[in-house]
C-alpha cells in the first residue's frame, strides 16, 4: 500500500470518526409559549434534534379541556355546573385520586372543594364581594372533600354547590404529563417549566445538572424579585407557594390567595412561602399548598410523622419581622442560600 493510499484512508476514518460524533451528539432544544393562564418554558437535548412545541401545545391545549376552571366546555367546568352525566377522562380520575389521598394525609389543609371560597374572595371565576362571617359560614357547608367521589367513572358530589377547583395541583400535574411525553420519546435529559413548576431530569451533555432558583419573597407586585436560594434538580420537582404572588390589599388589610378550608378566610400566618421537593410535580404542587395552609408550625410536625418522600424549604417571619428559613434535611447539599 503507498503512503498516498494510506493517508486517504487516514483521513477518511477522521472524516467518519467527525459525523458519527456529531451524529451521536445530544442537541439543545428550547423552547417557550403560553399554557394556562401564564407561561411554559421547556429545554432539553435529544440526539435526533426533534422539536416536539408543536406537540407540547396540544396537550396543554388537551390538557384545559379537561381540567380547567377557565375553560367552559372542560370536564371540569361541566361538573362545576351541575352535570351529572360527564364522561371522565384518565386525568381527571387521576388528579382527582391523588388530591383525594393528600387531603386525608394533610387532614384535610389541602381541598379541592375550595372553590366557592376562591370565587367569593376573588381569586377564581368571580369578582370579589362583599363578605362577612355569615356568607363564610353558609359557603363552608360545601367544602369538604369527603363529599366528593367517582363511580362508575361519573363524579358525584353531595350537594350541587360544591365547586372543585384544581389550581393547586393541576399545574403540576402537566408538568408530569409533558415530562412522561418526552421520555415516552426517548429524551431523558430535560427540565419542563410551567407557571413556576418544574421537573428535571438527567443532566447537560457536560455532565452539570439543572438548577433552579427560589424567589425571595416580596409584596411588590411586578417587580423583579431577588433569589433566596439556588437549588440544584436531579431527577426531582420542586413546586413552590406563596402568599406574595397573588394577593390584593383593601382597607390596609393583605388578602392572599391561599384559602383555608377550616376557617373559609385566607391564610394570615407567618409562613410566607413554602418550597416542596418531590419526584412527581403534582403531589409537590399539592403539598405546597397544604404547608401554606398549616403555617410553620404544623408544617414542621407533619414532616416529623409523615412517610412522604418530600423535602421542604420554608421562608417566614420571626416575631420581629425578621425573614427566617428552614429545610428539611435532604436539601442540606443540594441547596445553597443566597
């Protein structure tokens, strides 16, 4: 063989070596749009370089028609107006079970059956109105998620008032669902961002992992708010609650959106938002709300009994104003403060 013949053949095993690694090379995929009332911002890197948007907004798209308050054909819509016959669908049964089985654990702080609450403080379909503690109490008659069931795949609910709100799972549970796509397809390296929900999973083509940031709270609507911690997400959801994020003030007094389902008042407790850490987004978007409901307190003592495996990161107010936190131990090497 002359030197000719192998340096030819030399440089077409570096021309081949080139596009096989180029070939087996993760790209980055990102993209952003808008789902449920705010935004979605999703990244991650798939050797085939498939953009999946196209997909993702269908069954977001999907996903409104069977569990949105806002969407007046949804499934979930049609129960709150009284039809008895709607079909349901495997998401709606499963969100509804999963909120079902974390009510029982949380006692009851977090309540899908909230709605009539919501909409007469003004964080749901209706303007705010005028409310005394007559109005609360004769609402609080129909909250109660023990008056609420599946049969036969119908739902049921004891009174016809009963309205059922998913805001405080719903979000994360597409979060789930637009994960378990991507990895249906393959793509196991992604971080999926929905209204401030989000999963992770994998790592960069680097070897890095996915970090996230943790608001600071603060009252100032519309403002940019500072980080309080940098979290790093492996193979985890983190769901975070707050009463800074939607709340209005009348007559000196803050309302935030958090109700609580015992008293039918929003929350008015030290707690001002509670990070939680879970595999599943659902169930950290759940337990989110509950802890807001709890208060510090009673967040701290049911971590302490329960078998969850959920992390927590809470920012409070010491009884001098002061801005205080607490994390569970699992969050120890993984999150920094700022």
């Amino acid at each position: 063989m002359t030197k000719s013949s192998e340096t030819k053949i030399i440089l077409f095993l570096i021309i081949l070596l080139f596009f096989t690694s180029c070939k087996n090379q993760n790209k980055k995929i990102s993209f952003s749009g808008e789902a449920q009332g705010g935004f979605y911002n999703i990244t991650y890197y798939d050797k085939q370089g498939r953009n999946f948007q196209k997909a993702v907004d269908s069954i977001l798209d999907e996903f409104n028609h069977t569990a949105s308050m806002y969407e007046p054909s949804s499934i979930l819509s049609k129960i709150n107006k009284g039809d008895t016959n709607v079909n349901l669908n495997d998401d709606f049964i499963a969100i509804y079970n999963l909120a079902t089985e974390i009510s029982k654990k949380t006692g009851g702080a977090f309540d899908i059956t909230v709605g009539p609450l919501v909409n007469v403080w003004g964080f749901g379909l209706k303007n705010r109105t005028r409310v005394d503690s007559a109005m609360i109490d004769s609402l609080l008659k129909y909250v109660g998620y023990e008056m609420t069931g599946i049969k036969n795949n119908k739902f049921y609910k004891k009174y016809p008032e009963i309205q059922i709100d998913f805001n405080a799972i719903a979000q994360g549970y597409s979060v789930d669902k637009i994960s378990l796509f991507f990895e249906s397809k393959g793509i196991n390296n992604y971080i999926v961002e929905i209204g401030g929900e989000v999963r992770a999973a994998g790592k960069k083509p680097d070897g890095s992992s996915w970090i996230v940031g943790i608001d600071k709270p603060d009252d100032n609507l519309g403002a940019a708010h500072d980080l309080k911690a940098k979290v790093t997400l492996d193979n985890m959801s983190v769901s975070t609650s707050g009463n800074y994020r939607k709340f209005y003030i009348e007559n000196g007094i803050k309302y935030s959106h958090t109700i609580n389902p015992f008293t039918g008042y929003p929350v008015n407790h030290s707690l001002l938002s509670a990070s939680v850490f879970h595999k599943n987004c659902a169930t950290a978007d759940a337990y989110a709300t509950a802890f807001m409901v709890m208060g510090v307190e009673k967040a701290k003592e049911f971590l302490k009994k329960s078998d969850e495996r959920i992390q927590v990161y809470l920012i409070y107010s010491d009884k001098d104003g002061k801005m205080q936190t607490y994390m569970s131990d699992g969050l120890k090497n993984i999150l920094k403060e700022n």
